[in-house]
C-alpha cells in the first residue's frame, strides 16, 4: 500500500514538473516570437533574473557548462526585459494615475 502510493505521488511529481517546464519553454518561444515581430504582449512587467548559483542549482550545472548556459540565460532575459520596458513605454500615460 505505502510502496503504491509512494509510486502514485513520485509519477505526479515527475508529470507534474514536465509538464511546468514545458510551458516555460512555450512561454520562451511565444516571447521570441513577440519580440521578433514587435508585438507588446498584455503582461509586460520585468522578468526576475536569477543570480548564477540558483539558476546553475535549478538545472543541475556545475563548472564551465553553469557559466555559460547562466551568461545567455542572463543576455537574453536582459533583452526581454528591454523589450518589455519599451511595450510599458508605449502605455506609459495609462501607468501614470
């Protein structure tokens, strides 16, 4: 009984999380997409950059693979966040009440 049920939470978790790091990656593909063609999407707050150490932690890194994998996540997270600052930009007057 406690081995099915120790099987049953083990086999949501692993769903669970594929199924969380498959919507961040569609997430990532739509804001590429966005930020190619220009369009402002509805939610354009900033995106928390991690520091390198929980970034490299999350997704199991060490070494020179962590440094580098955590440098384009950080340029392209900075980019996103620039693109999101001219989307606030263009609404800036409904921002301001």
């Amino acid at each position: 009984m406690q081995r099915r049920w120790m099987k049953t939470v083990l086999t949501t978790v692993i769903l669970g999380c594929s199924a969380a790091g498959t919507q961040a990656l569609a997430h990532g593909w739509r804001t590429e997409g966005l930020m190619q063609t220009g369009m402002c999407p509805k939610k354009d707050a900033a995106v928390v950059i991690l520091s390198k150490d929980p970034y490299c932690g999350a997704h199991h890194l060490s070494g020179d693979a962590c440094e580098a994998r955590w440098k384009a996540y950080w340029f392209r997270t900075a980019q996103l966040n620039e693109f999101l600052e001219s989307c606030r930009m263009q609404h800036w007057p409904e921002h301001k009440t």
